[in-house]
C-alpha cells in the first residue's frame, strides 16, 4: 500500500514540468550568477592594495634638531648628561623614524608608496583625492617633542592626518598605523628617558600579520553557492508536496482513501516519504551538476549522503506538517506562507545568500537551528576536509527537527472525513 502512494506522488511531481525547471533549473542560474558577480569577494581575489600617502614637512628637521642642541646645551645641566640626551635624541627623531622605520620599510613599501611634497602642493593634492592620507608635520613639531623629553614639558603641535573618503580602506589603513607608531614612540621615548640613554632604542617596525584559526581548505565562491542554493530550493520540495495534498483534500482523493479505511497515518508516512525521496534526488541532480560545471567535489562521500538524507528528512517533516496544515483548516495559506516568505528569511537566516558568521556570532548559531542553516554548515564543514564524526551534531540536529515535525503534524492532521 505504502508502494502505490509513493508511486501516486512521485508521478503527480513529474506532471508538473514547470515546477520540475524552476526546481532544478533555477538553481543552477543563482549559481552561476552569484558565483561570478561575488566570486572575487568570496575566494579573496581582490586587487592589492597600493594606498599612496603624501607627507608634508613645514621645516627642516636637522635643522630643529641644531635648534634642540642650543636649549640642551643652554640648560644647567652636567656636560655628560647634555651628551647623552644629545646621542639620545638622534636616534628619536620623528619624522626619520616615520620615514624610515614605517613608510620606506620593505615590508610596508609593498602597501603604502610615501611621497613627500612641499606645503604649496597641499591644497592642490586635497582636491585631486589621488593619495588615501595627507600626513603634516607642522613647524617646530620635533624641536617641541625633543624639548618635552629631555629638557621641560611644552606644548607640541599636533600631527595632523588628512584621510581620503573616496578611499576608505587605504584611508584606514593609514590611521591605524599612525595610531601604533604614535604608542610605540612613545614607550621608546619612556624607555630611552629612563635608562639615559644607556641603551639603544630599537627601530620602531610594523610587520603585518596574517594567521587562519584553522587549517582547512578555502572555500570557493562556486562551491558555498553550491550549497547555499541546494539547501534553499530543496525546501520548496516541502510547499511543493503539501500543495498537492492540499488539491487531493480538494479534490475529495483523500476522502474517498479514508473510506477505504486506509490509516491517515499511512496517508502521512507516504507524503514524508516520497518527500524524502524527491529532495534527496533533487540534491543529488544538482550537486551531480555542480560537480560537472563548478568542478565541487566532496572529500568525503559517505559524510555527503548522511548530510544529505538528513536535510531530506527535515524537508519531509516540513512537508508533512504544512500538509497537515492546510488539511485542518481546508486552506492551501499554509504552503503558500512557506513558499513566499519563509524559505526566504530561512534563506537569509542559514546563509545562502552571505556567510551570516561575518556579521556576529549569535547570526551564525541562530542559523545553525534552522534546517538549512545546519545543512549548509554540515556540507561546507564537509567541503573543508571533515568526515561524518565531524558533522554527526548537525546530521542530529536535523534528525531532530524532522521527528519534531512529523510527530507535530501527526498530532493535528484530521482523523476521519469532513473533521477539523
């Protein structure tokens, strides 16, 4: 009995061509589409960046550092301790340290390209926006530091940082290392004032690091809207089936089989399960093409299909609880909820559209919870090198949401002909 009813479906599914091309057709579209206009983003093929950054000097700086020498050597202190803070403050001189040890450092010049133009070129370079920052170093600047660190406290002129807006990311970049050069001047300066110039300041560098948590294998653009699209179209396979129970409850077919003393728990057994078929067919055609134009292959095969058959009984659940739906209160509103808004924000939610773990962390553990959310961190976990012990609690968890379901729709979907 259970046979024929799979039959019953699985044929009135295949009727409908048009629902057959949007189920798999569509998919591969979004794929194709999403794949190129967000592939560079996604696999991290992005242009390097090469911000130019133009520094403006009101003075010149040995010349304040003769300056410096003056009031040191005016001041009433022993001859010895002027040497030293002499020796000392050569080695502190902002705008060379600046020069030197950040903009011309080997390993910054790759990223950052320093030109140094005259104060009459200022206003000019603002208009034309062609550097990302605008460093000024205003007259009196290392006289006035020099002074506050070795002779008394005065008032300094500000540093001041002229940031493009046309070229945020550059722009930023410039802040920050102003920022750490600014903290790092300043411990030296700390450092080099308390020993008395007994040891040598070392070079102030900023050496760019970039470390991965973990080991696994990038993801590709292709690859994660693979997925993303496989886990958000099989679940139309849920509206799709619970709208043709619907038209059977319509089309009094499903009266006529509790005539026939057919259980009704029968009746949902055969749409969870031919459910379970379609989808689990429906996402192997399209990871069979994926494999084929995208070239996304699974590491682990066994891990894949337990992955697979999981999501699939989760959208069986589903089905079977929309059809339950709509036969209790004689309304297909149910499906067409599902259909039009809640595959959507499930969509958004589990991350088919952007990797919802870039905005927080809660986003990502709330979509986790959603049937495919878990499928789609299952398969990309896959994808990364993990076997089925590495997702078994997201194969769990749909189990779970499947029984939940199911046992819910049990619960409510009417016993006998013409009840509510």
């Amino acid at each position: 009995m259970l046979r024929s009813f799979l039959k019953k479906e699985i044929l009135l599914f295949l009727r409908n061509r048009q629902e057959l091309i949007i189920l798999i057709g569509m998919p591969f579209l979004l794929i194709t589409i999403l794949g190129f206009a967000l592939g560079a983003v996604l696999d991290g093929d992005v242009q390097p960046i090469n911000a130019k950054v133009a520094l403006v000097v009101h003075s010149n700086e040995q010349e304040e550092l003769q300056e410096f020498k003056k009031k040191l050597d005016a001041s009433p202190m022993p001859d010895e301790i002027k040497s030293m803070l002499y020796t000392q403050s050569q080695q502190l001189l902002p705008v060379s340290m600046l020069k030197n040890n950040i903009f011309l450092d080997e390993r910054m010049s790759q990223i950052l390209t320093l030109d140094e133009i005259s104060f009459s070129q200022m206003e000019k370079v603002k208009k034309e926006g062609e550097y990302a920052a605008i460093i000024e170093v205003p007259e009196g600047f290392t006289s006035s530091i020099l002074q506050t660190l070795f002779i008394q406290k005065q008032s300094v002129p500000e540093l001041k940082v002229y940031v493009n807006e046309g070229k945020e990311l550059s722009a930023n970049i410039v802040e920050d290392i102003m920022k750490i050069f600014r903290d790092q001047y300043s411990v030296m300066s700390a450092v080099g004032m308390e020993m008395q110039g007994e040891v040598q300041v070392p070079d102030i560098t900023v050496e760019p690091k970039v470390e991965t948590v973990n080991k696994a294998e990038p993801i590709g653009a292709f690859s994660y809207y693979s997925v993303g699209m496989s886990v958000m179209f099989v679940l139309y396979i849920a509206s799709t089936m619970s709208s043709h129970s619907f038209m059977e409850n319509k089309n009094h077919v499903f009266n006529r089989i509790i005539l026939a003393n057919v259980p009704s728990l029968m009746y949902i057994v055969s749409v969870f399960c031919t459910t379970v078929m379609l989808a689990f067919i429906q996402v192997g055609i399209l990871y069979s093409g994926a494999a084929i134009f995208y070239q996304v292959h699974w590491p682990d095969f066994i891990a894949f299909v337990s992955v697979t058959l999981a999501l699939s009984m989760a959208v069986g659940g589903i089905a079977v609880f929309l059809s339950a739906l709509n036969h209790r209160y004689r309304t297909n509103a149910a499906s067409k909820i599902f259909m039009n808004v809640f595959v959507t924000i499930l969509s958004f939610v589990g991350g088919s559209f952007i990797p919802v773990g870039n905005m927080s962390e809660v986003m990502e553990r709330i979509g986790q919870l959603t049937p495919n959310g878990a499928a789609m961190a299952a398969y990309l976990d896959v994808l990364q090198g993990e076997g089925l012990l590495g997702v078994i609690n997201h194969i769990g968890a749909l189990s779970i949401l499947a029984i939940i379901f199911f046992v819910i729709a049990w619960l409510i979907f009417p016993r006998r002909v013409g009840t509510v």
